[in-house]
C-alpha cells in the first residue's frame, strides 16, 4: 500500500468531531518503517493535534528520528497543506529535500519540497 493510501485509511480513526475535518497522515523512514498519524481534536479546542503531529510522534515512541517522506491526506476540495506548527515538527525530522505530498480523498496530488514549505525554518544550528 502506498503512503497516501495508509493515510487515507488511518484518516478514518481521525477524532474530529468539532471541525468534522479528518485529516491521515503517513510517514517513512529510511529502514522503511512506516508511522501514522490523524487529528485528535478536544472541546478545548487549542489542544487538538494534527495528524502529521500524531505520526511524528508514533515516530518517536518507535525509536525511529528520521523522516524520509511524508504524505498527508483530507477531504478537502484542494490537497491540503500542513499548518506552520507541522511544518516546524516535519522539518525537525526531515532534510530539506524530503518530499511531503498532500493529497485528497478524491484523488488530487500535490508534492512540495520540506524546504519550500518551510523557507528560512529556525533550526537547532541558529542556537549554537
Ligand atoms: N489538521 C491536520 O491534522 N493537519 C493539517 O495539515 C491541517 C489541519 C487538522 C487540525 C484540526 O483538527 C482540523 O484539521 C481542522 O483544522
């Protein structure tokens, strides 16, 4: 199965019963392993997570540190992109040449460089 298509089959455990916007997220590293991820929204609305939120962190608690591509999946009439927040998350795991795709349930496709989604990104570097 793809990358999108496991996004688009965890999008269907995302919680969003606030927005009604459920978004999957799937993401690869470079052994391969595969991490997922969807919104969990709260009725403290702040407190939700994204979906690309949700696979990083499954990620981390794999005990894996490296994104090698990441794909993003919603309803949405255009392929939505990842919020600021999740661009920052992405590219503290992934090199600038990481391709995220964002895609809809209806079948469009877009693909965007980590580094375009993300230009002048504070990282650790700027605290050396
Ligand atoms: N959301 C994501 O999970 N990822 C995105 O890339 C865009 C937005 C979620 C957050 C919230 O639960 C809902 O979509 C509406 O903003």
């Amino acid at each position: 199965m793809s990358l999108v298509e496991q996004a688009a089959e965890i999008r269907e455990n995302a919680y969003a019963p606030y927005s009604k916007f459920k978004v999957g997220a799937a993401l690869r590293t470079p052994s391969g392993a595969v991490y997922l991820g969807c919104n969990v929204e709260n009725a403290a609305y702040p407190e939700g997570t994204c979906a690309e939120a949700g696979a990083i962190a499954a990620m981390i608690a794999g005990g894996d540190t490296e994104i090698a591509e990441i794909a993003v999946i919603a309803d949405a009439p255009v392929p939505v992109t990842p919020c600021g927040g999740c661009r920052q998350k992405i590219a503290e795991f992934a090199k600038p040449d990481v391709v995220v795709t964002m895609a809809t349930t209806s079948g469009m496709e877009a693909q965007m460089r980590v580094a375009d989604l993300l230009p002048g990104a504070f990282d650790a570097s700027q605290m050396e």
